[in-house]
C-alpha cells in the first residue's frame, strides 16, 4: 500500500488585494505538480493551503497522512514538538524553494534550515541540486546530519508537443517576463535589452509583467521598470497575478518570454513559456534550458543577442528545450519516488 501524502501551504495574500483559493504562485504550481504526479500513479494525496500553523493539526488530524510536506519556511521550528507529540507516526518534511542567494532576503532562513533536523521525524528537503550543495556545506559544522536533507525538486508537467505553434509576424513584438518582482529577478536590465531588440528591428515593443499590490506600494524594481517606459514609443503592459491556466492562456499571446534571473531552483513560468511553445530567454541559473537560449545576466549586449538568437532559430529552440524539459520531468518524478521510498 502506497503511502498517504499531504502537502500544507500557507494562504498567500501578497498577489492582490485579497487571498484567492488556489491563486496561481510559484510555490502553489510546484507543490500541485508533484502532488498531481503523485496522485496519478497511485498515491493517496492531499494538497491544502492553512491560515497559519495553528491549522496544521487540524488537516493532518482529517486526512491523516505518512509524510507532510510543508511548503517553503513558515512553520515555527518549535511547532514541531507540539505536531510530533499529537501525530507520532507522521514523518515531516520541510520544502525549501530557494537557493542562498535568495534565502539571505529572508532573516530567519538559515536559523530555521539548522533547526528543524533537531526533532525527530523532520527532514529538510531542498528542490535544487545547487541548493542541496549549499545546505549540505554548513550542516556538518552545526553538529547537523547531512542524513536529514532530501533532494525535492520541481516536477513539471511537460507535454508530449507545445500547446501552441508559435510564428511571429508583424511590426509589434510582445515579450513578457512575468513573476513577483525582485532584485534577483533582473527585471529591469531584460527590459533595456527588450527595447534595444526592438528598437534593432524597427519594431515596437509591448512589454508584459505582473504587477501586484506589493509593488506598486513601494517595490524599487516595479518602480524603475514602470519609469523606463515613460516617454517612450514602447508599451508596459501590467497584469495582476493569473491562475495556471489563464497564465498558459495568456502565453498564446506572446512572441517571446525572458526569464534572465541572477537565481532560480526551476523557473515555472520558463517551463510554462516552454510547454506553450513560446521562444525562451533564460539565464545559466535555469539549468534545464537548452545553452543556445541563456543570457548573460547583466549584459545588456548578451541579451539582446540572445533575443535576436532565439528569434531566428525558434523551431528549433523549442523542440530543444522541451526534450530537456520532459528529460528533466523524468528525472524529478524518480527523485521524488526515491525520497519518498526513503521515507517510509
């Protein structure tokens, strides 16, 4: 009998002015994609989002899994003696999203990572090798065994062909580079380079990003890409934050999509830009891409070229890329059936 799982996610409110059940996130598309996977081989599986940790005893007590898998760093590491005393037969696994250079924006990251292995039945899992690497480098020097880390990475769904047959025409170029806006998502330098490539081709660029409350109250990278386009010929276009499937939508609109990050463990919206058949620029963070669509994060120069690259040899890039995203699908599922064999 296959083991019964469960993965708890907080409610996020930080996509818009009020908390939507099942708004599309990075960290809400990762978690369903593995639950989804894991369901449609067997698995009893259960995916719910919590106000907070006060909530967890509750759904564990309802659907009454063998593993949890808390989503990202929200649950006090103290909680954990509570939840261990009340579900004794539970086996907890904490999901890290990020590698170090995004979880030094978060103070209680590396304190919380180096806590949660002291209770019993409670794993760090980290959902990209490079993260893995980093978190296995500190543990021995904290008197911590390596023993309580897990590789987790981000499934994707890859399709057998892209949903779209994606062929640019015309005088207007619509490229998107969508996602929460952050200094480590290089927003501003992709959007230069968006308009240089334009500009190359005599063409007008319509440029589209999320906006979200957050942002426009106070975000300094919202802020600079909104001012770039003041007074120019080109076009913001801003969108609040989709569902997955309006988001796959959406991309049968676009001409090409820019994901040139400093960091990334995956990169959903490349996978979904990918998937949909849409040109892909990415950075060496997105590891799966194809080398031919990478960027140079801040060159200006490298990015532009690449634009112009992907552009010309898009037929080919997309076949490219989507074997390595179906490869890297295969690869993910195996690591989860291994972490959970491991576990139970």
């Amino acid at each position: 009998m296959k083991p019964r799982i469960q993965f708890i996610l907080k409610k996020r409110h930080v996509y818009g002015k009020h908390y939507s059940a099942g708004l599309s996130s990075g960290l809400y598309n990762s978690a369903k994609f593995a639950a989804d996977m894991l369901a449609s081989i067997g698995f009893p599986v259960s995916l719910v989002e919590v106000t907070d940790n006060n909530d967890i005893d509750r759904e564990v007590d309802k659907f009454k899994p063998d593993v949890v898998i808390i989503e990202a760093l929200w649950v006090v590491p103290s909680k954990f003696a509570m939840l261990q005393n009340l579900h004794p037969g539970v086996t907890w696994v904490v999901r890290v999203h990020s590698e170090a250079a995004f979880l030094a924006q978060e103070g209680i990251a590396i304190s919380w990572i180096s806590e949660y292995p002291k209770f019993d039945n409670v794993y760090v899992a980290l959902n990209s090798l490079e993260a893995l690497s980093q978190v296995i480098s500190f543990y021995p020097d904290k008197g911590l065994h390596t023993s309580k880390l897990l590789y987790l990475p981000t499934y994707y769904p890859a399709p057998q062909k892209p949903l779209y047959n994606k062929r640019f025409s015309g005088t207007t170029v619509n490229i998107a580079c969508m996602g929460a806006i952050r200094v480590l998502k290089n927003t501003l330098i992709q959007a230069i380079a968006a308009m240089r490539f334009a500009d190359d081709k005599g063409w007008t660029l319509r440029f589209h990003i999320n906006m979200a409350l957050f942002d426009m109250e106070g975000n300094a990278p919202y802020r600079s890409v909104v001012d770039l386009f003041k007074d120019t010929k080109h076009e913001l276009v801003q969108y609040d934050w989709m569902d997955h499937d309006a988001f796959i939508a959406f991309l049968k609109g676009i001409d090409i999509s820019m994901q040139v990050s400093f960091s990334e463990t995956f990169c959903i919206v490349a996978g979904d830009s990918v998937a949909a058949g849409v040109p892909m620029v990415g950075s060496h963070a997105i590891r799966w891409l194809d080398e031919e669509s990478k960027a140079g994060t801040i060159s200006v120069n490298s990015i532009t070229e690449a634009l112009h690259r992907v552009l010309r040899h898009n037929s080919h890039l997309i076949k490219k890329n989507l074997e390595h995203l179906q490869e890297d699908a295969a690869m993910s599922r195996n690591a989860w059936l291994g972490a959970i064999a491991h576990l139970t």
